[in-house]
C-alpha cells in the first residue's frame, strides 16, 4: 500500500477533527473557488467596459448578462437561505438584465460589488455556528442551507466557466 494510501496514525494528545467545522470550512472553500478553478472575481477583473455587452459567436450571453444573472440568482440564494418573507423574483426573465449592455459603468461597478457582498454575506451565514446546515428551513419545502450553499456554488462554477469561455471568444482572456 502506498503511503498516500496508509491510514494515519493518531498521535498522542491529537483531536479528532471535528466534521462540521471541516464542511463549512470546505463550503466556504467551494464559494470562493480558487482551488479547482479561478475565483469568480477573476474572470471579471479588467474586462474591457466596451465588451461587457458584446455577444460572441455561438455564445448566448454578454458578460453584462451573465454578471448579473449570478448576482441576482445568488442574492436570491442569500435572502431565502435567511428570510422567511423573501420573493423571489419571476422565472426565468427576474433573473436575467432586461439589455445585453450594462447601463454605464456605474452599474457593471455596483454590481460586482452586491456579489461581493452578497458573496461574503453567505459566507457568514455559514461559518455562524449557530446556523444548523441540515435543518430544513421553516418556509421551503425541504430545502436546507448547506443545500442553498451548495446549489450556489455549482450556480456560480457553471456561469463563472461562460464568463471564462465569452472573454476567450471575444479574445479578451489574458490566457489567450
């Protein structure tokens, strides 16, 4: 057996792990990417303002539209996760931009920023100690916060991986 396969030994006086606070350690990894593929802020750093509403050959959406479909999707993830009165918006056309092109600047700026924020904001909800990641909410029908993490994430990963393959098509992506 290879050592990467040998179990560990125990040594004295060492703690067992304590499982919950590797997975939420583990979600919190998850959120934020960076280990099995860039951070979802990287694919958005430097992207030129005036491709933010360019379509690209055989790709359905602009950056402007997928930036802001994630940004709406994951604060609707957020205000479930931790609001029993939240609405979701209409599916689907709540959760895409009304126009392939961000109004300005401005706006492609304030929304990186909510999904920062919003980004950090679940982070906490699950590093809370007190946030029960398997209870189902009080108000859905079965869902549970480490399954709103994890729905986020795989959310993000697939939209992050059109953000990288729209800045390639348009040859925009450093790694060109």
């Amino acid at each position: 057996m290879s050592s990467r396969m040998a179990p560990r030994k125990k040594e004295a006086g060492t703690k067992k792990a304590n499982p919950e606070v590797s997975l939420r350690k583990h979600l919190v990894a998850l959120l934020r990417g960076g280990e099995a593929h860039i951070q979802f802020a990287d694919a958005l750093t430097d992207f030129p303002a005036d491709k933010r509403g360019a379509f690209a050959d055989g790709l359905p959406h602009t950056g402007w539209q997928l930036l802001e479909h994630a940004r709406i999707a994951q604060w609707d993830i957020l205000e479930f996760s931790r609001n029993a009165k939240h609405v979701s918006p209409d599916f689907p056309e709540g959760y895409w931009p009304k126009t392939p092109l961000p109004p300005g600047d401005a706006a492609w700026s304030r929304s990186v920023k909510a999904f920062q924020r919003d980004l950090q904001e679940m982070i906490a909800l699950l590093t809370n100690p007190l946030a029960d990641l398997c209870a189902p909410f009080p108000w859905g029908d079965g869902q549970t916060l480490l399954r709103e993490a994890l729905v986020l994430a795989d959310h993000n990963a697939y939209h992050l991986g059109q953000l990288v393959d729209l800045r390639r098509a348009l040859k925009i992506w450093p790694q060109s």
